[in-house]
C-alpha cells in the first residue's frame, strides 16, 4: 500500500505527541494519542485525570496553610472562593475610576451576540494606576488562585468586558455547561459592576471540582467518542454537559453568580460552568485573572511565566508575538490599539 504525505506527517510528528501527554495538551482532535479511542478504552484519558488530580493535591497540601481555614473548607466542598466587598471600600472606588478611564492595547472576539473584550493589564499600565496595582499584587487574592489551579505564580491579570447586543440564549456557545480541562485550572473575576441575574452571569456547578467514582466514568465514556463528536470545543477537551445529566453525575444545578460590585470570585474550571444565556443587552466590566499550568509537575512556581521580569512583561510582548505571527488574522481575536473597557465594541 504506498505511503501517503499525510501518513509520513502522521508518523514524523508521534514523538511531539507522545511528548504532549505529558503535558497539559488536551486536544481529542489535534492528537491522535489524546483523541484515540483505542488507548482511551484502555484508560488513557482517565489515568492522565487521575494522575493530574493527586498531583494537584500534592501541590495544594503545600499551599494550604496560607488560606483561612474556612474559605479553604468553603473551596474544597464548592471548587471556588468568593468574597463580597473583596477590596475596602476607598481602594475599590479609586481601581474603577482608575479602570473607567484607562485606554490600552487588548483584544475583542465576537461569539453570536456576545463581544470578549480584553485590555492589558501590564506592567506600564500598573505604574500609572496605583490602586489596580495594588490588588494585582495582594498576597491573598494571589494564593486564593493558585490554591484553585493547584500552583503559584505567573498568573495573568486582565481587564475584561462583556458586552451582549441583546437576547443570546442560543447564540453565545460560553452558555453551555462545560469543564475548561482535564486538570484544576484557576480563573477569578473582580466584578466592577453590579451582575444581574438576567445579564448573564457566570454559573458554576457546586462541588463539580471533585473526581467522584461517577465522575471518572462519565469522563472514561465521554474520551471514548470526543474526537469525533460534533461540537468543536468537545473535539478540544472541554467537555460539554448538560443540565439533566448532573444528577446522575450526583451533583446539584448550577449555582448563578448575579453578585454586587466589589465581588470576588476564584473558580477551579475544571468543575463544570458557563455564562448564563442573557436575557437583554448588557455590559459589564471586570477584572479577569487566570492561571494554568503542565498538571504533571510535581512543584509549584517555578517555571518560566513566574520569573518576575517575564511576568511583568509577558502580556504585552505575548501581543506582539502573537501579532507578529499573524495569530490575529487565524483566530477570533481581533487585536485594537486603544480599548477603552466600556465603549461600544469595534467587531
Ligand atoms: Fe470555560
């Protein structure tokens, strides 16, 4: 049988793949490793989420200490923190107005009726808005994420907005139940402005963090079809849930997150959660924080992004990078030289 192109590139590129299992690479599509029913029968899929599970617990019994007992108890049982008027009052004043009048390089996606808008919150910006600086560099807030991602630094801090033109329900794909990744992920939002519950707000599933008995066989059967399964994001390893299926998952409905101003919410996003589908137009402005990390090893920080000057630096040049590759031109995000977070969006 002759031996296509597309075979010799297949077999050239199994040791990159090989080497991706090792890592937090979670594709069913673009790894034929991941993806591989075969291998997924055989545990593949589960052994990599069980294994990445006791490594995150052997990360967190290392941070524990640094959390007050009772919102460490409160995360364990949920899989995430929250903090109502997280920032005292004066500093929370002082970081909208700041945030309410910076202009900044970012990014904007549409998706249906929904824009993403976000705004580098980096180094040069930092030295001209004390007060932001000020809370993306408390301690506390820090340990909160990297206690939910099971690892410590190098976490990115963003300005985001998220403007919905009107009524989404079944145009915004953020609001379908899913879990980002196979690991503990963290991601954490300052909300600037008070969420109601009809402008879609962030949803959670309480306790969905947790790797039950039913939760490993649901996702044993879910790597059996993933690859081929008709939802792109599905393909990519967030895997999709829906709402009756919880219980049989042994978990309760998702918990909505319409919250005042000055909330903070950090979230494993390995549990299961989503947008709510937003019944009018809305635009609300937070502050967006997320750390991921390779599941697989063993000590926390460390690693590149950790390294204080690259953690500084790291947004603005990971724009210029990302520019310079064209990646704007091949992905949703559109890139805009001066965002400021609560104009009318420019997609
Ligand atoms: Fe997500």
């Amino acid at each position: 049988m002759p031996v296509s192109l597309k075979d010799i590139g297949r077999y050239a590129a199994l040791p990159w793949h090989c080497l991706q299992l090792a890592t937090h690479a979670k594709s069913f599509e673009n790894n034929p490793l991941i993806g591989s029913a075969r291998l997924n029968a055989l545990g593949l899929h589960v052994q990599r989420r069980q294994l990445a599970m006791a490594m995150a617990r052997f990360r967190r019994q290392g941070m524990a200490s640094r959390l007050e007992a009772g919102e460490r108890e409160h995360f364990e049982e949920n899989g995430f923190f929250m903090r109502e008027n997280a920032l005292p009052a004066e500093q929370f004043a002082a970081l909208r107005a700041e945030l309410g009048a910076l202009r900044s390089t970012g990014w904007e996606m549409r998706q249906g009726r929904a824009v993403t808008r976000r705004v580098s919150l980096d180094r040069d910006v930092l030295g001209q808005n004390p007060a932001t600086a000020a809370f993306i560099a408390d301690r506390g807030v820090r340990d909160l994420i990297g206690y939910a991602s099971s690892n410590t630094g190098g976490i990115t801090y963003q300005l985001q907005s998220i403007i919905i033109d009107a009524a989404n329900a079944d145009q915004d794909p953020q609001t379908r139940l899913h879990a980002d990744t196979f690991h503990p992920t963290a991601k954490a939002w300052l909300f600037l402005d008070d969420v109601e519950d009809d402008q879609g707000p962030f949803s959670y599933v309480p306790g969905s963090h947790r790797l039950t008995p039913e939760r490993l066989a649901w996702e044993f059967k879910q790597s059996l079809g993933a690859s081929r399964s008709g939802e792109q994001m599905h393909r990519e390893g967030s895997f999709r849930i829906d709402e009756p299926q919880l219980a049989a998952l042994g978990l309760p409905m998702p918990r909505r997150f319409a919250v005042p101003a000055n909330t903070l919410v950090v979230a494993d996003t390995s549990g299961f959660h989503a947008r709510c589908a937003s019944r009018h137009a809305s635009h609300r402005v937070e502050i967006y924080a997320s750390l991921r990390r390779n599941p697989f090893i063993p000590w926390r920080g460390a690693h590149l992004f950790a390294l204080p000057w690259i953690a500084d630096h790291h947004m603005r040049w990971d724009i210029r990078l990302k520019r310079m590759m064209g990646f704007d031109k091949r992905s949703h995000w559109r890139f805009v030289e001066a965002l400021n977070a609560y104009e009318a969006p420019h997609i």
